[in-house]
C-alpha cells in the first residue's frame, strides 16, 4: 500500500488555472466532503515491457498502443475497460492492476491518496519453436536487446545464439526483428476468471442497459437477458450498470 498526502492548498493552486472559479470557491467544494470510491487502473511499466505484443492480441477491445523501438505499450484509458487481460497476459509482469481511492484527512487540509497493486494470476506461455532465418538476419543485435530471459546473444554484425531452453516463447524478438528473420511458435494457457456473472430475470426490467454496454457482445436477448460466458471477458460494466441490480458478481473460490 502506497499513501500520499497532498495539501488541500496545493491541490487548490493546480485546479484553479483550468477552472473558471475562484480558489476559495474551489477549496469550499473539495472540503466539503471530497472522497473518490475505490477504482481499478492499469499500467504499463515502459522499462519492463519487452514489446512483444502480447498484450495488443489478447486485448478485446483494441485499448493498448502498439510499442515501436522508442517506446513501450501503453493502455489508452479512455478505450480500456479494466478486464486485466493484458496483465494476465503479459509474460513478464509489466502491466500493474492499482487499486486507489482519494478522500480528505480529518483536519480537511490534506487529501490522502491510497494506491495498492493488486496479484494477478498469469497465463502460462511455452515455447515450442524459435525460427530463425539465417539468411535474412543481419545479426543488428535488436532481439537481444528485448529478450527478457537472456535467451539471445548476438556479436553484433558477426554471430547470432539462441538458447531455446532460456526462452519463453514471448515473441518479443519477432516484433521488434527489422528484417522479418524470426517466427516464434509458442503455446498459452486460457485466461482464468475467478468470478461468473448471474442474471436474476425475475429483477430484470428489459432495459436492455447491458446488451447496449456490453464491449464485446457478449449479452444477448431472447425474452431474457443471457450472458454467454465464452464470449464474457469479466470487466463487470453489466453488473454496475444495471439500473435494478439484476445482475451480481458471484466470486469462485
């Protein structure tokens, strides 16, 4: 757990040069009772990820940049919908799922942030074949820059050894290779959810708020309301948006 406390006056000096009102106006709505519930965010560590993609194919929907040899992945969070698949995904444990909530202290002078990194339980990822291309590769020594287990070495414009029993098969070295010389076959687990989603239709008005939500299509209608559990990718916007609360979160241990 991270605590960070911030004075109220400090935070009042940053809001108030985008906000047309004045600083006391300001301050009296923030001491008035600010408290920001518990939310989930995700992050992509830059100096972790090792551009291998991962977590761009198994996002649902489309919600990571696509890293280039400057810059990492990045979630855009207007697009990200907080499923942590990419974390679960992520061979190298880049992508952190934070867990905050921001409220006043008792004096109303300081606003406390509390931040907590939350486990995520990783897909499994197997190696099965690492190609190589001898006669494409420039050994430009790039793949070993990127390969996280030190499965790579290169001397540079000379020779090129891959150790396939260091690597993991996360095809960082196939993304990042600028001359296409490495195919990388690999195998990986399903992604483990630990809850399942409930429908009760005798609550259920036939709003039809979460078929409209729903990211990924996985709610249908046929006189009641279904959630296909296949096509399900657990991000919780059915169960917080449904105005009756005909749908609960049933956690399995």
């Amino acid at each position: 757990m991270i605590k960070i406390k911030k004075p109220v006056d400090e935070l009042v000096d940053v809001i108030s040069k985008d906000l047309k009102y004045t600083k006391e106006e300001i301050k009296g709505q923030l001491t008035d009772g600010l408290k920001i519930p518990l939310q989930k965010n995700l992050y992509i560590q830059p100096k972790k990820c090792v551009h291998c993609e991962l977590c761009l194919e198994a996002c649902p929907v489309n919600a990571i940049e696509k890293p280039n040899l400057k810059n990492s992945a990045k979630i855009i969070s207007e697009k990200c919908i907080k499923c942590e698949i990419c974390a679960k995904t992520c061979p190298v444990g880049a992508i952190e799922v934070l867990m905050g909530e921001a409220f006043l202290d008792d004096d109303k002078e300081n606003v406390i942030y509390n931040i907590e990194e939350m486990p995520v339980e990783h897909r499994k990822l197997k190696l099965v074949k690492h190609n190589l291309d001898m006669d494409k590769c420039i050994k430009c020594a790039i793949c070993e820059r990127f390969c996280a287990p030190k499965a790579i070495n290169v001397e540079r414009k000379v020779s090129i050894d891959v150790n396939e029993d260091l690597c993991m098969g996360c095809t960082a070295c196939e993304k990042v290779c600028p001359v296409n010389a490495i195919t990388v076959d690999y195998e990986i687990s399903d992604i483990n959810f630990e809850d399942e989603f409930l429908v009760d239709n005798d609550k259920c008005i036939d709003c039809m708020v979460c078929y409209d939500l729903c990211p990924v299509s996985a709610i249908s209608y046929n006189g009641k309301i279904e959630i296909d559990e296949k096509t399900c990718v657990h991000c919780s916007i059915c169960e917080k948006n449904c105005p009756v609360s005909a749908i609960s979160k049933i956690v399995n241990k």
